[in-house]
C-alpha cells in the first residue's frame, strides 16, 4: 500500500503518466490530493486442468470393443511434426488426410476398410452400397468442380474409416431414436450426405417435426419421400407452414394432408411460395378456392416456377397442336403433366405413335381425350397394349381402332381387362338378346363397354 501527497509540478506528470496506464483509464488529480492505491501483484496463472472426456457410449451400444481397442493401441502422443505416428493410422483417422497433397490412391485394400466399418455399424448390404459408391464420387470428385446429381447427392463424405465411422454412428443413433432403424438406413441410402451433418442438429429438427406429425409413421412417411426436410431449420418449417395458412386462406391443421403428399413445401421460402401462388392463379385464371382444390390434388405445383410451368404449356401446345387454354383445361384435368419438361413430353408422343402405328394428329386427340396417358411410362403403355389385344381376342389393327376411340382402355390393366370381360359375358348370358348384341358389336361400342365398372 503506497501513500502520498501530489505536488504541483508532478500533478501533470502523473496524470499523463496514469492515463497511458495498461488500465485503459484516464486519472486526474489537483496539487495537494492525498493518494492511497495498491500495486497489482503479477502472478503466473496457473495451467487449467485438462479433464478427461467421457467414454463415448456408442461403441458399447454397437459392440465395438475390437475397433476401440484397436484405435488406443496405435494412436500415439501428438508432437510438433505429425499427429499419427504412422501413416497406416493416418489413413484411418486423420479427417484432413485425404486432402493433402500427396493423396491416397484408391485401392482395395481402402474399400474393404469402408466395408468393414460399415458392417460393425450393422448397415444393409444396400446401404453399405450406396454409401461406398457415395464415398467414391467423393474421392474422385474432391478436386473438381463437378455438379453432377451423383456429386451433390453424395456430398463430401470423408475417405478415412475411422471418421466415417464416428458419423455413421453419432448419426444413426440420433435418428433411430425417432424414426427406427430400418428408416434411417432408408434416409443414407437416399441421402448419404445426412452424415456430413451435425448430429445434435438433427436431433433438434427431428424434435420440431416429431410433435407436427403425430400420426403413427407420418413422419417416417414424409421422410422417406423428400430426406432433406430433416435438414430444414425449425424456423424454416414454421415460417413456410405460416405463409401456406394466409395464401391460402386455411387453418394450419388443415394444411397438414397437404404438406404430408408434398413435404417439400416446408423446406421452400416464403416469399416463393407467395409468389409461386399469386402467378400460378394468374396463369390458370382459377378462382382463389378452384386452385387451393387443384393444389390440394397436386401441391407440387407450388414448387416450380412460373416460367417454368408457362413455357410446359406453351411447348405441350406446340406438340399437341391446340391452343394454351386447352392445354390449361388439360392440366385441371390430370395436374401432374403441368410439369413434364419438353423432351419429356415430345418422347411420350412419339412412344404412343410408334406403338399404335398411327399418325400424330389421332395421337393429340387421344391425350385430349385422356390426359392420364401422358403419367404412363412407355414400357406400361406397351404391356398394356399388347394385353387388351390378347384378353379381347382381336388382331392389332382392331386394338389400336379401339384405343383411338376410347383411349381409357390403355389406362386398365390386364388383369383388371380380363375380369370386366368374365362380368360382361355373365351379365348377357341370361338374355339372348344382350349375348348378340355384345357379338355383333363394334370394336368402339365393345371398348367403351369394358370401360365401365364391374357392378354397372
């Protein structure tokens, strides 16, 4: 403890001297003042106590003793120059190995490491599979600028075992908890990049959307049709679910069998969806409760662009040879073809064409017709085809005269075409009358019969 009075000519000296102090604060003092402060004693800070980290429970709960064991005898003590005391251990554990300058070649010997440690975390062999193909697009993408499907569908998964292990566990484990076993592994196959993710964040995501859904595997449903919703921020999911119930006018409740055929909406952002909708109305010159029913049937049309869905139009126009507003007729019709793109359509056009033998003008006036053809695959359309022709018994030019007459008929299964034929014969076979007319009947007449239901 010092004491002291200030003198006149030191008042100034000290004041400049106290005010570029370490402290940072500005004294000032007039001759006379009594002083009475204490010195700072310096002292070495003691070294913070480095506590043990918890042992981690997930290698008990996978049975993982062997790997653990294996991992404490060949990790060595850090040191200036490298972390791993071998480059063997290197392989397996360093998360920044990989990108080094001199890279691991892929190798057998890297793989079967990937497929071991995926089998110690009792992953399918379709899982284990999709998550080393997603590994490899990695690998030999890392040093790319690729943009490929594959590559952004695979992220950037890491080569080394070990750390792949360590997310593959934490992740799981998190999901399971929630959605299973069997979904989670369903989830890495459709999107191995969940593993690049931060497990608490997923479990933070799961705990918002598991009271949403209440419904026994509502949730599991959701995600199986669209896993990216499991990387939507709880905000995000709110704030879409808020702006869907004022476009739409609705109670949030009632938006819930929308969002669930169409969970996409709810990783979307508002300002488009309020877009997306305010054009979609314009384009369709729906009334407001005309497109919620059309939405209500296809909510997919709120995740694609005006533009986009205006030139479908225009181009579905151009194919079809008739104007925009029958293309629009069409599309409240069967809503889905609203988002074929071009060579899409013009491939399913010319499909129907080849298989039917016939020219593109009777071709457009069977998908005016019945719009649904445009949502079959030509592979279906040609199984179909060829059994009506077998189940009626008629040659190919006769089944393709009744396809262009009733077009619905490419829309009946086989099997479903065989059991409408036994209830027809049996409804006729009581009246003579009935049995020759169904005899003599035209191959149109015949097809527009079969059409109808069982019961009528």
């Amino acid at each position: 403890m010092l004491r002291g009075t200030i003198r006149s000519d030191a008042a100034s000296k000290f004041r400049n001297d106290a005010s570029s102090s370490g402290a940072g604060q500005t004294y000032s003092f007039l001759p006379g003042d009594s002083l009475q402060f204490e010195m700072p004693r310096q002292r070495r800070d003691a070294p913070e106590r480095v506590r043990k980290p918890a042992e981690d429970d997930s290698f008990k709960q996978k049975g993982l003793f062997s790997l653990r064991r294996q991992f404490r005898k060949k990790v060595a003590k850090s040191s200036r120059n490298s972390r791993f005391a071998d480059a063997e251990l290197q392989k397996w554990i360093d998360p920044g190995y990989a990108q080094l300058a001199m890279r691991l070649q892929w190798d057998c010997e890297l793989e079967g490491d990937i497929i071991a440690i995926a089998k110690e975390a009792r992953l399918t062999p379709l899982t284990i599979d999709v998550l080393l193909s997603a590994v490899k697009v990695s690998y030999f993408n890392s040093d790319s600028d690729s943009d490929s499907d594959l590559t952004v569908k695979a992220g950037n998964l890491p080569q080394n075992p070990g750390v792949l292990l360590s997310q593959i566990l934490r992740s799981t484990t998190v999901m399971e908890k929630v959605v299973g076993r069997r979904t989670s592994q369903q989830l890495i196959q459709k999107l191995p990049t969940l593993l690049n993710h931060c497990p608490e964040g997923l479990a933070i995501n799961l705990a918002v959307l598991e009271p949403l859904f209440p419904e026994p595997d509502l949730l599991k449903r959701m995600l199986r049709k669209y896993p990216r919703l499991l990387l939507a921020s709880p905000f995000t999911v709110w704030s879409n679910l808020d702006e869907l119930s004022k476009v739409l006018h609705v109670d949030i409740d009632d938006l819930m069998p929308l969002v669930t055929k169409h969970p996409r909406l709810l990783n979307s952002s508002p300002s488009d969806l309020n877009l997306r909708f305010r054009k979609l109305k314009e384009l369709t010159r729906l009334s407001h409760n005309s497109l919620v029913k059309l939405l209500e049937r296809q909510p997919a049309l709120l995740t694609y662009f005006h533009y986009t869905l205006e030139a479908n139009l225009i181009n579905m126009s151009t194919v079809l040879d008739v104007p925009v507003w029958r293309c629009v007729a069409l599309v409240l019709r069967q809503p889905s073809i609203a988002m074929l793109r071009p060579d899409s359509l013009e491939g399913k056009v010319e499909a129907l064409e080849k298989l039917l033998g016939c020219g593109k003008l009777k071709v457009s006036s069977m998908i005016v017709k019945q719009p649904g053809l445009l949502t079959c695959s030509s592979e279906n359309l040609e199984r179909k085809f060829q059994g009506m022709a077998g189940v009626l018994g008629v040659s190919q030019e006769a089944a393709t005269a009744m396809v262009v007459s009733v077009p619905a008929l490419l829309t009946v299964t086989p099997e479903l075409l065989q059991t409408k034929i036994s209830a027809l014969k049996e409804a006729v076979s009581m009246r003579p009358l009935w049995k020759q007319q169904l005899e003599a009947a035209s191959p149109g007449s015949l097809a527009l019969w079969v059409c109808f239901s069982a019961k009528r």
